[in-house]
C-alpha cells in the first residue's frame, strides 16, 4: 500500500481532490477533511511528480501531522483538549485529570483518576544525585537554562524509560517527566535564591504541593492558600496543550529520529524559552515596568505602531487566534481573583496592565491586525501577584506544557506513519565555485 492511500485509509475521506498544473502537466493531490477546522491537500507526492518542493517558511499553510489531541479555531477564540472546551476544563477539572485525557484521550473515571493520581505522586522525588548537577549551575542562571538541562538529564538516571518501542517504558517516562517537572522546577527557583531544596509532600494535590516546594523552608511550617492553588491549576491547564506550536513541534521532530522522551522535553524546554513563545509572560512584566506608569501608555503605543522602533506590544496577538485569546478569557478573571485575595487590587502594573487593554482594544493599528490580549498577557501579572520571580514565568509553561509534549510525543510514536523529521529548502546560496588557496585569496 502506497503511503498516500495508507493515509486515506486512516483519515477522514475527502470527495475533493486539489489540481496543480505546472509547465503544462497536471498534478492531482488528495484532499483529506479534518473533524473540525481545516482539511488539508496530501502533497506528499508532489516531489516526486514534479521535482518541486513546496515553499512555506514559519508554517504558514502547513499541516506538520495528524493530532486528535487539540483543536483550535483561532478566528472563534476556540481551545478544545480532546473535543472539551477549555473553560470548562478550567473550571470542573483539575490539571491531573486534563494530563490524563490529553494523555489516553478520555477522561479517568473514578478508579483511573485515583490510580493515575498517587502513580504521578509516587514519581514526584528526583534521583538524589540531580542535586549535583543544580549545583555545578551559576546561581545567577536563567532557570530556563537549568530546566533545559536538568529535563534532558533525566535520561541519564532512568535507564528503565528509554526504550522507546516499548509501550510500558513510554509510560513511564511519561509520568516520570509530569510528575517530576514540578519538583526539578521549584528547585531551579530554590537554587537561585540559595534556600535548600524541598521534597514533595505526597499528601499535597500537584498544584499545592509545587507552591509548597517553592515557598516552604525546612524551618517553618507553611500552608498553601487553597485560592491561589487551585489558580496555579487552571494556569497549569490552561497552558497544557495547544496543538503544534514552535515547541511541540521541537518536541515532535527532536522525538522523530528516536530520541528519548527527556532529551525531546529538553529540547521543547529550550524552544519555549523564546519571547516569541513561552517567553512572552516575562517580557509583558518588563515591558510593564519600563511603562512605569498610565500616563506613559500614549507615548509607549506610538513606539509600537513605529515599526523602525522594534518594539512590539508583549501579551498581545497570535499566530493562531484572530479573536480573544480562550485562555486569556479565563485568566483575566482568575487574575481579578488572586489579586483580591491578595488584596493587590491596586497593583500599580496591573491598573498599567488593564489601561493598556483598554487602549489596544479600540486602537485601529490593533484592531485591524485582530490583536487581541494572549494567554501571557495575564498569566505574568498573577505569578507577580503570588511572588514569582518573572524569570520563573516560562517555567511554569514548561511545567504545565510537559502533559502536552508528551501526550503529542505518545501519539507521535504509536503512529505507524512516523518518520524522521526532514524539511527541505529552497536553496540561494553560491554556484559551484573552485577553492582558492589561503594563499591567493584577496
Ligand atoms: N505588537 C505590535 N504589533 C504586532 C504585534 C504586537 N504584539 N503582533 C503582531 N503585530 C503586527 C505585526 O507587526 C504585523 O504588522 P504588519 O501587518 O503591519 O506587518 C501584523 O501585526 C501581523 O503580525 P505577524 O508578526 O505577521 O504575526 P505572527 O503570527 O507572525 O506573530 C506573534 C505572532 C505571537 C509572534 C506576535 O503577535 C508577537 O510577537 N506577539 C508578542 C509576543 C507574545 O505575546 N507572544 C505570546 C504568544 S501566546 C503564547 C504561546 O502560545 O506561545
């Protein structure tokens, strides 16, 4: 069977079929329809019919797999885990229970979820001698940097998880890399503000037990306020999964060439980090700080629109959603109540925060382009709000992303149609040319 009729065979059935006529020949191509969302035109022959590759830097108009994990429809403001809108996971889940359904596609029942919960707290603990390799990092980096490696690392202490065609190792390594996220996380935090690492406290849900490790010391007790981890948990959904973004897509192609599941989460740990992803939270915070103040929104918003200054409006716009963000939705009011609780209503970056809302809402630059606040818009201010440190935003989204990673990493692997990861390019280098001694070169 030809790989295009094995994926027509697995996909939903298209009557449509997508016509390319190149220097007078004609090339069919099969049109496969999504459940939901954009169908997409098989090219997988393209190369072969025509001795052309298809052009499309940053994946404009390209399918990279087959998922039935997340859909998004970004021009409606829709986020679905495994066909559940996100507000609602948010609001009657926890982030276990959406780890699992991104994981096995259902959610547990009253049985899974207790079995799946105490295996995820059982792996909670990291092997004793990680401890040595935070301590060989300056206490000064960027705990993205330790994250990175630390994930990667993993590899190198759980032997018995790495075998990647063997269904129960996957598992495995799956729970190991959830479960002990948080835990490598908060010591990364603990690490740079030279305080002892904490252990896991099995009776802690996940959420409380990661603000555990983060704000107890061994020489108080400490009790986590229950409102600001259940906003942990929704944060933590809310950024669990979101189809094939620039790091599940690192996570995909790094795992396509049968790399372990710790090396592919270092490696999608490390794409996170940029501003133009994961990055992006820390950067809302700074560039509310260097706004400092409301009056100082007008003359920031012109800089903006100034497309020689380079500077762009952090939190705001998506390559995907053309609306409002779904998990900004959710996020701004869980903002309004952390900053309650806290009695931080009056938080000067916040009120910075929600003028400039205001402002870019009915500004024609951002309306026209369809800018709308991003997930990071909010979640920055309430980490601030809670006493997280802003280099520790992303690491969050590293920790809540890693059931997404390997959930798409799990399916990735149980399709029969995985291959290596291989894109091609247009290439506009130099012509073939002789080599010029050292000698007589000008
Ligand atoms: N501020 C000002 N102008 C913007 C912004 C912004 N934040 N985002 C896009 N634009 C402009 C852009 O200059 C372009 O204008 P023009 O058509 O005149 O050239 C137009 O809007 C279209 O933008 P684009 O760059 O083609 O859009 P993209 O899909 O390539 O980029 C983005 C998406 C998220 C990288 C971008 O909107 C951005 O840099 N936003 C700020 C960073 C940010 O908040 N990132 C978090 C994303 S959500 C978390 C996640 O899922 O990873």
């Amino acid at each position: 069977m030809s790989n295009v009729e094995s994926i027509a065979k697995k996909t939903p059935a298209s009557n449509r079929i997508a016509t390319l006529s190149i220097d007078g020949k004609n090339v069919s191509f099969p049109v496969y329809d999504a459940t939901e969302g954009q169908s997409v035109i098989d090219i997988t022959k393209l190369y072969g019919e025509t001795g052309l590759f298809t052009y499309d830097p940053g994946f404009l108009s390209t399918a990279s797999c087959e998922s039935k994990i997340t859909f998004i429809d970004g021009d409606a403001g829709i986020l679905r885990y495994r066909g559940y809108d996100i507000d609602a996971l948010a609001e009657k889940s926890d982030y276990l229970e959406v780890a699992y359904l991104l994981l096995n596609g259902e959610l547990p029942n009253a049985a899974e979820n207790k079995n799946f919960k105490r295996t995820i707290t059982l792996h909670t603990m990291i092997h004793e001698q990680l401890h040595f390799l935070f301590r060989g990092f300056p206490r000064a980096s960027h705990p993205m940097a330790v994250m990175a490696g630390a994930a990667a690392s993993l590899s190198a202490f759980y032997h018995d998880s790495l075998d990647i065609n063997i269904p129960e190792q996957r598992e495995l390594a799956a729970y190991r890399l959830i479960a002990k996220m948080p835990t490598l996380a908060a010591m990364a935090y603990k690490y740079s503000i030279g305080q002892p690492f904490i252990y896991p406290q099995n009776d802690l849900g996940f959420s409380e037990n990661f603000l555990h490790m983060m704000f107890s010391t061994p020489c108080e007790k400490y009790a986590v306020n229950p409102v600001l981890a259940r906003a942990m948990d929704k944060i933590l959904i809310l950024h669990a999964d979101h189809e094939q973004n620039a790091s599940t897509s690192t996570v995909r192609m790094a795992g396509s060439s049968g790399a372990n599941p710790f090396a592919c989460i270092g490696a999608g740990i490390a794409s996170l980090w940029g501003p133009a992803h994961g990055g992006a939270n820390e950067a809302v915070i700074n560039m509310l700080r260097e706004i400092g103040d409301v009056s100082q929104i007008p003359e920031f918003i012109k800089k903006v629109k100034d497309k020689q200054s380079g500077v762009k409006l952090m939190g705001f716009g998506h390559r995907v959603y053309k609306n409002y963000d779904p998990r900004a939705t959710v996020l701004r009011k869980t903002c309004q109540e952390v900053l309650a609780e806290l009695g931080k209503i009056d938080e000067p970056l916040l009120k910075i925060a929600i003028e400039l809302e205001k402002i870019a809402l009915s500004d024609e630059y951002f309306v026209e382009r369809k800018l709308y606040p991003n997930v990071d818009f909010y979640s920055g201010i309430i980490y601030r709000a809670m006493g997280i440190p802003s280099k520790m935003f992303t690491v969050l989204f590293a920790v809540a992303r890693t059931s997404g990673w390997i959930a798409q990493w799990k399916e990735m692997m149980e399709d029969p149609k995985n291959k290596i990861g291989r894109p091609r390019q247009l290439f506009t280098g130099s012509a073939p040319r002789q080599f010029v001694t050292l000698d007589k070169r000008k």
